[in-house]
C-alpha cells in the first residue's frame, strides 16, 4: 500500500514538474533605467525646449506655405517608400488579428446539397419494374466546434510577439513619413532661398 502511495506522489510531482518545463517564456517585465531628476552643464550647452504641442500629423502647418502644403500631400500620395511601410503595417495588423482570433472557439460549417433524378426503367432490387420517375433532394449542414486550451502561454506569447510586431510597424511608417516629408521641406525651402538669392542678383 505504501508502495503504491509512493509512486502516485511521484507521479503528480512529475506532471508538475513536466507542466513547469512546457509554459513558454515568463511574463516580460519591462527594464528599468533610472536617470537623475535634473542633470545641470555649464554652458555652451543650454536646456532644450523641445515642442510637443506641435501636431504630429501635418507639422508643416506650422510654415503656412500652401504650396509646400500641396507638395506634401502629393509625397504621401504617391511615395513608394510610404506605401510599403503603410503596406507592412496593413500585414503586421493582420497578423495580430489572427493571433487574437485564435484565443476563441472555431466554428466550421461545410453545407451541401444534392437533388438526383431516377429514371422510370431503373434497375430494381428484387427484378421488381419501377413505377415512376423519383427525384431525390439531399441537405447535409454538418458543424465542427474546435478549442485548443492555451495550457502553457503559447498563444499568449504569439499574441503579444504580434502586438509588439504591429506597434514597431506604426512607429516604423511614422518615422518614414517624418524623414520624407523633412526632407522635402528641407528641399523646397532651400529652392526657395535660391530663388531668392537669384531675384537679387538679376536686380
């Protein structure tokens, strides 16, 4: 008897610790970097002023230039680097919907039908003569019902690669968007202060 009691607490312990060895990754805590409240230099160097109130979208609103305006809005139409990244995070929210749509129950459904007509001279079981033509209607609507339990975080995991992956892709077209459209105001106020320097020298 104690032989037996033995090997059952074995047992469990095992499954445990088999259950311990199988869960995917621990939860992920974030690094902390601790920095000074206040960090004083001697000059050149002075405190920045950095403008966060500034829209984040159309921040070239700002130079209330309607023609710059206007060849802004043509870059992100038509630039192909844009369209990629805008591309990838179409992919990487996809992605991150499935992930999402795998935490619950799958119902599938394959509905068929079939309608047969039987001829008046068929072949009979018996050597008895049919009488009549028959038409014959069938319907199948068969359901299958899947879960798959998330025992070991696995699905967890998968949906929190994707978010992250869906995140990086927001942050990735909205640094393309802000190089690209720096670089041609960069561009066009430089034509700009050409024009004006040639309009000088032709006086």
């Amino acid at each position: 008897m104690r032989s037996a009691k033995n090997i059952a607490l074995l047992t469990g312990v095992g499954v445990l610790v088999f259950a311990a060895g199988c869960t995917v990754g621990p939860k992920y805590q974030r690094a902390s970097a601790p920095v000074p409240a206040k960090w004083d230099v001697g000059e050149p160097w002075r405190e920045s002023s950095p403008k966060d109130g500034i829209p984040k979208g159309e921040w070239w609103g700002v130079f209330h230039d309607e023609e710059l305006g206007e060849l802004e809005k043509q870059t992100l139409g038509a630039n192909q680097t844009i369209k990629v990244a805008a591309a990838r995070l179409e992919q990487a929210r996809a992605s991150a919907a499935v992930q999402l749509a795998a935490r619950f129950p799958t119902l599938a459904t394959a509905p068929q039908a079939e309608r047969q007509r039987l001829s008046g001279n068929r072949p009979t079981s018996f050597n008895v003569p049919a009488i009549a033509p028959v038409t014959q209607n069938t319907f199948a609507l068969p359901f299958t019902v899947g879960y798959e339990a998330d025992l070991f975080g696995r699905r967890r995991r998968n949906i929190e690669a994707a978010e992250a992956s869906y995140q990086a892709a927001a942050a990735d077209l909205e640094n393309v968007r802000l190089v690209i459209t720096s670089e041609l105001a960069g561009d066009y106020f430089t034509v700009r202060q050409l024009d004006t320097e040639l309009g000088i020298l032709n006086r």
